[in-house]
C-alpha cells in the first residue's frame, strides 16, 4: 500500500493519522519501509538522504551494524527482566564518567519522563515550588513544560496546550534564551524557584546557539541563589561530543537528562546528577519515580554499545563538523542573502530570516512559507529535511560524501 492511502486509512484511525504531531506533514506524510545508513525507503519506493535521523538519536545512523549485534545478541536472552541487569552499573559508570559533576544515574524510557522526574527532583532538593524554563526549549510532553514550548508544539502553532490546568504551569516561569540578565533580575525577586531548566543549545527551534558566557553566567547566577541547574541534553548530550554541551561550554550543572542517543535508536532516557541530589530518589530516598520499562536490556544494549564506538572513534565528531561546515560553504555568500545558516557540530539549520535568531522571538520571525517551499523541493530532489522551520537537522557517521553532495547540491538548487 502506497503513503497517501497508509494516510488516509489512519486518519480515521489515530489523531492526526500520526503518533507524534510533527510527523503530519501535508499534503500526506511518506510512509519509510526500510532505512540503512543514512537512507530511508519509503513505502512508494522513493529513496531519500536522511537528515532528520529520527529528530537526533541515530547519530551512527540507520540499522549501524554494531548496534544491530548489541540488540540481536540481547533479544536471544529475552528483551525484559523486571530485574536489574548488568548493564545498569556498566551504563551509569560509562555516563557519569563522561560527565564529570554526574556522580549518579537512573534509567527511564524517555526524554520526557527524564525531565519530568528531574523536575520533581529538583523541588524535592530544594523544598521549593517553581521552575523557570527557557522559551521555546522544549522538554517533552509533560504539564509543567508545556508553555511556550518549541519542537511540534511550536510547528503546529500550538506552544501552550489545551487540557493544562493553569495552576499547574503557574509554577512555571518563562524567561528569553540568552538573557542572563533576565534571570538574575528575576531570582533575585523570586525566592520559590527550585531550578531553571534549559537546553544549553535549543534544538528544539533551532539549533540556537548560546551567545559567548552565557552559559558561564547562568551557572553562576543559579548557584549564587541557591537555584538548581537542569541541563536538558537530551539533543546534545553525546550529539556535541563525548560530555554533551556540558563539557564543550565548561559549565557544569546540578542535574542532567538524556535521552536519544544514548539509546542508540530504542526508548530510552536518564537523568543523572550530584550525589547528594540523586540520592533523594526512591528507594535510597523520598522522591518517587519507577517503570516498567526503566533500563530495559534492549534499550540498554544499544545505548552501551553506541556510546562505546564513540569512545573508539572520536574523530566522528570534528570529521561531522568539517562536512556540516562544507555544507554551509557551499552556499555561497549570494545563495546565502536571504537568510541564515546556524550550525553546531553535527547540528544545523537554514533559516528564513537574514539573522541568525538568538532566541524564541526572532525564530518566529522566520518565513515558515518560505521553508515549507523549500522543504518540499529538496524532498522532490531525495533529500529529507526535518519538515520545520524549526526542527534542527542532523547528520550522521553514515553520511557519505556521495550523500554529502547530494545535500550540498539540493541547497543550492533549492535555497
Ligand atoms: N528534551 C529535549 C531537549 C528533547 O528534544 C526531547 C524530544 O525531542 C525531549 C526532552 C523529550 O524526549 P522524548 O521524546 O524521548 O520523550
């Protein structure tokens, strides 16, 4: 069965026809039937250069066939215990390693859950009501996050949904990225915030770069009020290198999520942080958080096995960066006029706007009809393009040159 018709069978079948929002793309999404490397074939036998790799996690790319073993040799001794494995501890060492400030670790199946427990954890830490996040970050579907928020809920035109009860999101404040000041003016008015999360790149409307000592500033402006510092790399974490946007920034923050890569493509988050913090959680400690799913094998397996080729390859990410570099220069200053090229390591984007946005507000500047024209021609051309404005695009250790010139052809054909 072809893509429209898949479509039009599950539009009466599933909100949307879509398990996720920002996977409906108009007229009809393209159904994939099978993906290696960096290609997917879709359903109608069309195959397309990815760019999306699944909104992050297949920094290795598609079906990687290190990651296929890891899963293949777990799935014959059974895909779930309901009891600790040996690949937790392994996990939290190779994880808290590689963050140095990260002593301890719990496993989750999700980014959302991630966050939310975090959350919970750091009012727990700190016997104080509210959050501030940052506008347009986006850190899952969850109540307390779901104001202003970026990723679908900003495509679909959509930041504060609907079903949210006021006083929950009451107890979250707002504040622009890259506005240090914001921050300082409103802790210092504020005596009941108990963390500010953020993404330290925001990914989720971009990539959206910090602007020099931002980071810096807002881990010393937190620490002197005594407010946690939730790092959000669930995008950047492993994305940016071995020791996320932490390490590449030098700032070090009380809590951290994961999620994405650290699956290497199945279900899977964490939220790591300080001894004395992460010992609150149950059972050591009273603030609540359990799954089914937590640290399940399969998931486990892919997520060690991913983290471990990186640790044996890190020429991947200067070699990433250099090919998202070129693709940048390809261009060209007069390609170029329009609007803005924005990348990070293996991140990027093109935006319609002349300036590189700075935070949420300028992202809405950009011409979405103007990137939607553009999405779809180098869709027609076998390039798939996170279908947003606002999506980042990310490539992977699977791209080749031949696919690299494929992208680089597509935007200069296209822009
Ligand atoms: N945090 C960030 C920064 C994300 O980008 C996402 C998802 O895109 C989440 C949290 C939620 O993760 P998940 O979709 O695994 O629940």
């Amino acid at each position: 069965m072809k893509s429209a018709d898949l479509f039009s069978q599950a539009q009466g079948l599933m909100p949307g026809g879509v398990s996720s929002p920002v996977r409906a793309i108009k007229p009809y999404p393209f159904y994939t039937e099978h993906a290696e490397g960096a290609h997917l074939t879709t359903v109608d036998g069309t195959n397309l250069v990815d760019c999306c790799m699944a909104y992050g996690p297949l920094l290795l790319g598609h079906a990687h066939p290190e990651i296929k073993k890891a899963i293949a040799a777990q799935l014959e001794k059974g895909w779930l215990y309901g009891t600790p494995t040996p690949y937790e501890p392994e996990f939290a060492r190779l994880i808290t390693g590689d963050h140095p400030g990260m002593d301890m670790a719990r496993f989750v199946s999700s980014g959302s859950e991630a966050t939310m427990a975090a959350i919970r954890l750091a009012r727990g830490f700190t016997g104080k009501s509210d959050i501030i996040k940052i506008e347009g970050g986006f850190h899952g579907a969850h109540d307390a996050v779901l104001v202003k928020a970026g990723s679908g809920a900003t495509t679909m035109g959509v930041p504060d949904s609907a079903g949210v009860l006021p006083a929950l999101v009451a107890h979250t404040r707002q504040l622009p990225y890259n506005d240090a000041e914001a921050l300082e003016s409103m802790l210092a008015s504020h005596h009941d915030i108990a963390a500010l999360i953020i993404e330290p790149v925001l990914g989720n409307i971009g990539p959206v770069l910090p602007e020099q000592g931002y980071l810096k500033d807002i881990r010393e402006i937190t620490s002197a009020y005594g407010v946690l510092l939730i790092f959000d790399e669930v995008i950047t974490g492993y994305r940016l290198g071995i020791g996320g946007a932490q390490k590449m920034f030098g700032v070090r923050p009380d809590l951290t999520t994961f999620g994405k890569i650290i699956g290497g493509g199945l279900p899977i988050g964490a939220f790591c942080g300080r001894k004395e913090i992460m010992s609150l959680v149950a059972p050591q400690g009273p603030v609540y958080q359990a799954g089914t799913f937590s640290g399940n094998p399969l998931s486990l397996a892919a997520g060690i096995a991913t983290v471990r080729w990186l640790h044996n390859h890190p020429a991947i990410y200067p070699d990433l960066a250099e090919k998202v570099r070129a693709i940048e220069e390809s261009l060209g200053t007069g390609k170029n006029a329009g609007g803005s090229f924005v990348r990070i390591g293996s991140m990027f984007k093109y935006f319609f706007r002349n300036k590189p946005p700075q935070n949420y507000i300028e992202v809405k500047e950009c011409d979405t009809t103007a990137f939607f024209a553009f999405w779809q021609k180098m869709l027609a051309r076998g390039i798939f393009l996170p279908p947003s404005q606002f999506e980042t695009n990310f490539l992977s250790a699977a791209h080749t040159k031949k696919d690299l010139e494929a992208i680089t052809g597509g935007y200069a054909a296209c822009l």
